[in-house]
C-alpha cells in the first residue's frame, strides 16, 4: 500500500491566490494532496525552447559600460557563493578560502567581500570560525551531495549537523531519479523534510538541471521546489555537465517571477558550475534585471556558485581602475 503523505511542506507560506491557469483554485490547495500537485507541474505552461534559447541569446549582447560596469563588477563580487568541494579539501584549504572571500584583493581594500563561503559539513566550523564577525555567510551542501543518493533519514542528519555546526545556509539536492520518474510527491516530501530540519536556516534546492533533460522539467521542479519550501533554488551541484546555463538560468528567474506574482513571496536564484569570467557574470546580471526585476539584483535574492570567476572579476576591476591587466600571478587561486 502506498505511504499517505502529510503534504505539511510549505502550506503556511501559500496565501489563497487564483491560479485559473493552471486549474487550481490556489496554490496552497496544490499541496493537499499527490494528484493535485501533479495536475498542477503537469498543467503549468510548456516553455518555448527556441524562445527561450533566443531570449537568452539576445540579453547576452547588452553591453554596460564604464560607471555601469564598475557598478556590475562589484555587484557580481558580492553574489559570489565562494566554493571548494573537494574530496581533497583540508580545514588549512578553507582558511585560505575564507582569507580570500573577507579580503578577496589584499592590494586594494575597497574590493567588496564575497557573500558566502560554500563547503562540506565537516568543514562548517572551520569556516564559521574564521568568518565570525565579518556578515559573510557559510553555506554547506547536504543530502548526500551531489548524488542525493541516500535514505531520507540520512539526508535529514546531514542537514542537522550542517546547522549544528553552524552553517547559515544549507544546499541540499533533489532525488533527480524520483522526479524524472513523476515521483512528485516524493520529492515534495523530501524537500518539506529538509526544510524542517534545516529551521530558520535558508535552503537552496539544487535542481540538477544538466539531468533534467527539457526546459519543461525545469520549470516544474523549480516550481515543485518553491512549493515545498526553497528559499533558493539552484541550478547544478558543480559535478555534472552541463551546469549552469543562461538559458535555464532564465527559465528559473521566471519561474520565481511568476511564483512572486501569485503568491508574493520572493525566492532567490543561483546558478552554479561553468561561470568563470566577468563577461559572463554580467550576461547574467542583465538577464536577472531583464527577466525576475531589479529586486533581484541582491545577494539576498541572487548568488554565482563559483571560485575561479571571482578572479576574473578582480582582474576586470583592477583593468577598470588602473587601465592595466595584472599579471596572471597577481591573485590567488584560492
């Protein structure tokens, strides 16, 4: 017999709200039960590719310049999720990690701080010792990252001892195969799960969006993951190709667009994996602006999961003031 599910997730967070196109009365009535939140995904509008693809192409040729991109630059360096997700990590790798995100260009101390410092559990206190007192956040992935392959108890565990250890935010993954499977539910469940365990601290739901295949899976997941309690929802863990992308990217900042509009509640966005240059960034940076609004151009509302971009923003910012390109030495790669 199949489990009954508590549908407890993210209700409380839903005002009544008309959902006519989607053939729900409101979308805290969506989870009250398995077929309605399947009717729902199933039902939300289909995502032109070639449009999408094409949007994305044309916001990707803006060109900002001078004070705009001093402004952007410094915008971008402030969104950066600094990353080391290594087998190999060692607390001495995440001191120098941590010494870079609070003072990433030691030469020039008007160079803004990094918004979060991103490593595995083990590592949280580490990382929240060496950033105490200066407002940059430790994140840390969870749920059996990057697979997400483990039991539902473990996952929760996980979690807990990320918060324990102090993590200010925890990036979890979604059971790729339970949603490409139409397992809504359950990767309903799991998120809802997730969030309890996490408490007051803000969770990034990792959609994987290199395995969801269609824009279409990626619409609904992101909706899904708003659904049971994302305060971000996150493009990629890093580890599969492709990650990031401007297209989903977009695809997922109308999708907080819209959820915004029904409900007004604001969930960030963080495309992770693959950004490693300024020029980059700031396609991004536009199509934030472009597509979800100005609102969400925040830390609070949008992140790069990254390391080696940040870098290259140093150098375009040094290029910026001085005229000169530093040498290829002139950073850290940590």
């Amino acid at each position: 017999m199949q489990r009954e599910r508590s549908w407890a997730g993210n209700r409380s967070r839903l005002p009544r709200v008309t959902t006519t196109d989607t053939g729900v009365d409101s979308l805290a009535d969506v989870t009250s039960s398995e077929d309605r939140l399947r009717r729902f995904l199933l039902g939300l509008p289909g995502v032109d590719q070639v449009g999408a693809e094409a949007r994305a192409a044309a916001l990707s040729t803006r060109s900002i310049k001078t004070t705009a991109k001093a402004y952007a630059l410094d915008l971008a360096i402030q969104m950066i999720d600094l990353t080391t997700l290594e087998g190999s990590d060692t607390p001495g790798k995440v001191r120098a990690l941590c010494a870079k995100a609070k003072r990433p260009d030691p030469a020039d101390p008007t160079a803004p701080q990094v918004a979060a410092v991103c490593v595995y559990p083990d590592l949280v206190a580490t990382a929240k010792f060496e950033l105490r007192g200066t407002g940059i956040n430790v994140a840390s992935v969870a749920t059996a990252f990057p697979s997400g392959r483990s039991s539902l108890a473990i996952k929760q565990q996980d979690t807990r001892d990320a918060v324990a250890a102090g993590a200010d935010e925890v990036d979890m993954v979604i059971d790729r195969g339970a949603f490409l499977s139409g397992r809504y539910g359950l990767v309903f469940d799991e998120i809802a799960a997730i969030r309890e365990a996490a408490g007051d601290t803000h969770l990034k739901v990792i959609l994987e969006t290199g395995e969801l295949v269609t824009y279409d899976n990626v619409r609904r997941a992101s909706w899904l993951a708003m659904l049971a309690g994302a305060d971000f929802i996150k493009t990629s863990t890093g580890k599969v190709s492709p990650a990031a992308t401007l297209p989903v990217t977009l695809v997922m900042l109308e999708a907080v667009r819209d959820y915004h509009e029904a409900t007004g509640l604001h969930i960030g966005v963080k495309p992770a994996g693959g950004i490693r240059t300024a020029k980059d960034a700031i396609k991004y940076l536009v199509t934030v602006n472009e597509t979800a609004g100005p609102d969400w151009l925040d830390p609070e509302l949008f992140r790069f999961g990254a390391s080696s971009l940040l870098n290259d923003l140093l150098m375009q910012r040094t290029k910026l003031a001085t005229g000169n390109y530093p040498g290829p030495d002139y950073f850290t790669l940590d």
